[in-house]
C-alpha cells in the first residue's frame, strides 16, 4: 500500500500547484492556543451575555449556610444539577430559610466560576414552589419557637385586671391608636396611657415595635403593654412574623398584648404574646374594664356583703339567745356578779386605806412643822460655819507644807539624779554602744569584724560597722 501512495504522489501534482492552477490561494486556519483563565472568563462573558436574567426551577440539596451570610447551595431536576450561590446581601432579604428537598425557583444571572471553571447560577431571589415565601417562613418560624416552649401556655403572664398605666407600641399616625385611645377613653378615662410611636410596617419596623417593647420593660412605666396595628396584607404583617420581634415579646417581663390585623390574620407575635386580642379596639377593651362594670361590681359585692353579715349576725344573735337560756349561762353570770361585788368591796377598801394614811401623814408633819418653829436654825449654821471656816485654814496651812518639803526633796533628787546620770558622761564626748540586739557593749570580745552596731551620743544615735577590733 505504502509504495502504491508514494508512486500516486509522485505522479500527482502538488496541491499547492493545483491551487495555484485553479486562481486562488488556500492557507490551512492559524492555530490559537488559550490560556485556561483566559477562556474561562471568555466562557464567562458570553453565558452571562446571553444569560443574565433567568429563571430556573429545582430541588434544593447540599444546603450550606457559613457564617458569612452567603448561602450555597445545588439545584437539582432529574439527572441534572448546578451550583447556586447567593450573596449575603441578597440572602437577608429573603423570608424564609432554604432547607434540603425543597422545590424552589430561583431568579438570578447564569456564570462560570473561574477558580474551578464550573458553572453556577449567582441568586437574587429565591421563591418555594407551591407555596409563598412568607407562608413559609412562617411556618418555619412557628414550628422553631413551638419547639422551644415561646408558645406554651404556662409561660404566659397574667394580665392585671385594673391597670393604672398602659404602654402602647405602634404607630403615632395609624387607626389603630386612635381607636385604642377612644375605647379607654369611654371605658376609663383616668387611666394613663404611654405611646411608644414605632414603624409597623416596612423592613424597620420589627426592630422599632423590639426596642419599644424593651424600653417599657427597662424603664418599668406601664403595668401591661399592647402591642397594635390595622389590618393589611400578608406582606405589611410580616414585620411581625420576625424572630427578633419574638424573643423580645417572649422575654418581657410586663405582659403583652398583641392586637395585629384583624380577627382572621394570626402572627408570631399572637402565639408568642401573653393575650391575643382580635383587632386593636378589642385590645382597648380587654385590657381594661369600663367603670360601669366595676361599679355594678363592686354594687354587688358590697350587696352580698351585708346580705352575708346581716345572716352572721342573725345567726349570732340567735345562737346567744339560746345560750342565754341554758343553766350554765346562768350561773356564770351568778359568778360574774360575785366577782363584780367583791372588786367594789375591795375598791372601798383601797379608798379608805389611802384616806387614812394621808391623815397620819398631815398629822406628822403638823408635829415636824411645831418643833421647827421653836428650834433656832440660822445660829446653828453660824456655828457650822466658823468651825469649816477653822479646819479649812488649817488643812491648807497643812497642805502648804506637805507641798514645800516635798518640793525640795524633788529638787535634791533631781540634782543626785544628774550627778549619777550616764547621759551627763556623754556631754563630755562620751558614747554607750549596743550590739544588733541592743545589749550594752562593755568588752570588745563580743563582738566580731562585721557586726552591726548602734552608738548613742549626747544628742542623738547612729548605726556603725566594726572594721576592726583591739583587744
């Protein structure tokens, strides 16, 4: 075969001299090497191009949530699957959390991810399929804080019957405070009322009506807090289907009403609240009791009172009447007035004791006051006088004496005492050392080269070393 194809090459003419024959050129195509990241990013560019707004429906698996915030995640249909990413920014909004095995749409731009070269879908929106996304985030919701006992009953605070203060959080501008305010107005128009103004709709408004909820409890103002808005769509009522909102609710110390939309709308905020009031007028009304309905109360338990002591009393009375008959009654009050003779005797008594003694005494004194009036007593204090006046002047002459005889042998000792002192030797250059433990030195042998010494002069002492000793 070989020798066959050699001998048709040599006998055919050359291709270039064939084109040359038939008036044109051919040129075999320039070859183009790429880089990898330079068709990656070619790749890239021509599928975002044609597709930057797409719409593409999945199931949910290999869900992964990092704490970045951004959500990862494959969409899968059949045999088929791509890699989905959204950003943090685009993930806070959503309304409910993506979960493995959930069929969802998602809304985004088609590229290629060039560090692995693999394709992705980078999300905007993310919508379940079959079923809204506040629906769902709801149920989500509701069936995390069912599990952690917010919603269970003996966690719920009882709401004071007769409130001296109400805090209201809700908006200043809204329906619904203008119906609570009017409602307690009629109902009971002294009570004081405390408005917390708060956004109730939009993405703010879960973390004003949160803060106003914890404000009340810090500041310890109200006695029950109503938490209100009109009704609205499912979407103005999704501030109130927030976690945030929730926990702040469940961890008042003061019980909250929650009055949100209208009698078929029911939020987190209704099941994590201590009373869910149907509309925010219906919240005016259980929160508190008109003043008609406390007066014919207070009417019919202040008729029920003395009906009840008008019975006791009746009862009473007859119950002494029957004792009064009895034998036994008879002879204590035989006794009682025994006892009552017997305190009137012993009184009398008492009266005429007291009478008698207080004549003896005036007796006495009548006697004291006779011999007084015979008896001289301002020559007898003359007399006590003079001779104080004697004894006075001889004690101090006496005194005097004592104190000079004494004063001179004080001053013979001082004097003895200084002719003998040791510190009179150290006014004439003299000194007296003491050894480390305050002994007085008296023979060199004591001590060593080294020691610590403390010598004490005429006026004063100083610390010293001994360098050197001499017998």
């Amino acid at each position: 075969m070989r020798p066959l194809l050699n001998g048709l090459c040599g006998t055919l003419p050359s291709m270039s001299s064939l084109s040359d024959q038939m008036g044109f050129n051919f040129r075999p195509p320039e070859r183009r090497v790429w880089k990898v990241r330079d068709l990656v990013a070619a790749v890239r560019t021509h599928i975002e191009r044609e597709y930057a707004d797409a719409w593409v429906e999945g199931e949910i698996s290999n869900f992964r949530a990092p704490d970045s915030g951004h959500l990862y995640f494959t969409l899968k249909d059949g045999n088929s699957q791509i890699r989905v990413v959204m950003f943090r920014s685009s993930a806070r909004l959503l309304r409910f959390r993506p979960a493995d095995g959930l069929q969802v749409l998602v809304r985004g731009r088609i590229t290629v991810y060039e560090d692995r070269g693999e394709l992705q879908i980078s999300a905007e929106y993310i919508e379940p399929k079959g079923a809204g996304s506040l629906q769902l985030a709801f149920e989500q919701l509701k069936a995390k804080l069912e599990a952690e006992g917010l919603f269970a009953a003996d966690r719920k605070k009882p709401i004071p019957v007769l409130p001296a203060r109400i805090g209201v959080v809700t908006s200043a501008q809204g329906a619904a405070l203008r119906d609570i305010l009017n409602i307690l107005e009629r109902r009971h128009h002294s009570v004081n009322v405390l408005i917390y103004p708060a956004q109730v709709q939009g993405e703010a408004a879960s973390h004003e009506v949160a803060s106003g909820v914890r404000y009340l409890n810090q500041h310890h103002k109200v006695d029950v807090i109503v938490v209100a808005r009109g009704g609205g769509s499912a979407e103005d009522l999704a501030p109130f289907n927030d976690e945030g909102l929730a926990r702040a609710i469940s961890g008042s110390k003061i019980p909250v009403i929650s009055a949100v939309g209208h009698e078929t709308d029911f939020t987190i905020v209704d099941f994590v609240a201590d009373l869910r009031a149907p509309t925010p007028s219906a919240a005016a009304e259980l929160v508190i009791r008109s003043r008609q309905e406390i007066e014919n109360q207070a009417t019919g338990l202040e008729q029920r009172l003395a009906r009840a002591m008008r019975y006791r009393l009746l009862m009473g009375r007859q119950a002494l009447t029957e004792l009064a008959q009895h034998g036994a009654f008879g002879r204590m009050m035989e006794l009682i007035h025994q006892r009552q003779q017997r305190l009137d005797d012993l009184t009398y008594r008492l009266q005429m004791e007291e009478r008698q003694g207080l004549e003896r005494l005036r007796r006495r004194l009548e006697i004291f006051a006779a011999a007084v009036r015979h008896y001289d007593l301002r020559l007898v204090l003359s007399a006590r006088r003079k001779e104080l006046e004697s004894w006075t002047a001889s004690l101090v002459a006496v005194m005097r004496n004592v104190l000079l005889q004494h004063k001179v042998r004080s001053e013979r000792l001082q004097t003895a005492l200084a002719s003998l002192s040791p510190l009179a030797i150290l006014d004439r250059g003299y000194a007296l050392i003491f050894d480390s433990h305050g002994d007085l030195v008296k023979e060199a042998d004591h001590l060593r080269d080294g020691d610590a010494v403390r010598a004490r002069v005429a006026r004063g002492t100083f610390d010293a070393t001994v360098i050197r000793k001499q017998e």
